[in-house]
C-alpha cells in the first residue's frame, strides 16, 4: 500500500507551513471564534502555529478577519487569546 502523504496548513501567523498534527486549528461557527484541538468542528478554519508571538501577529495584521469572514471585538480577541494560552500554550508545558 502506498504511503499516504501528510497534509500541510499555513499558520496565519507566521505564514509557515507546518504538517496538520502540528499546528492548531481556529474555527467560525455562526459569528463565535474557538479552538479546534480536535480539527473536526463544523465551521471555517484557519490555522496557527503553538506560539502567542503567531497569534498577537495574527491579531495585528487582521488575518483572523480575513481567513475566518469574521470580526472580533477587542473582548472576543481576549477571550480567544485566554483560551488559546490555556489549552494550547500550558498544555504544552504539562507534556
């Protein structure tokens, strides 16, 4: 059987390229922004890298708003953001 090839995604970040289990996946689902850890939510997607140095970049740049047809408020950011350095930034650290 062949070897099935490893998908790649573009951090919006950075603009790196990184394999699919690498990095994270940021869903819209009917105007709400959140973390996809599991990559399988219904919902735009759009994909950064394990860093908050990605996200703030992200933020500034307004790439949230374009990749995801959404617009954050300076609370949703926040509120993103916490999310994102819990579930993605300390768990690295517990592993």
């Amino acid at each position: 059987m062949p070897e099935r090839k490893t998908p790649f995604r573009r951090c919006i970040g950075c603009m790196t390229s990184f394999p699919k289990n690498e990095i994270v996946r940021i869903v819209a689902v009917d105007g709400t922004v959140a973390i996809d850890l599991s990559g399988n939510k219904n919902g735009r997607g759009a994909y950064l890298c394990r860093s908050l140095e990605c996200f703030d970049m992200a933020v500034k740049k307004r790439r949230f708003s374009y990749s995801l047809g959404v617009t954050m408020t300076p609370e949703e950011t926040a509120s993103v953001r916490e999310e994102f350095e819990k579930t993605v930034i300390n768990a690295e650290v517990d592993l």
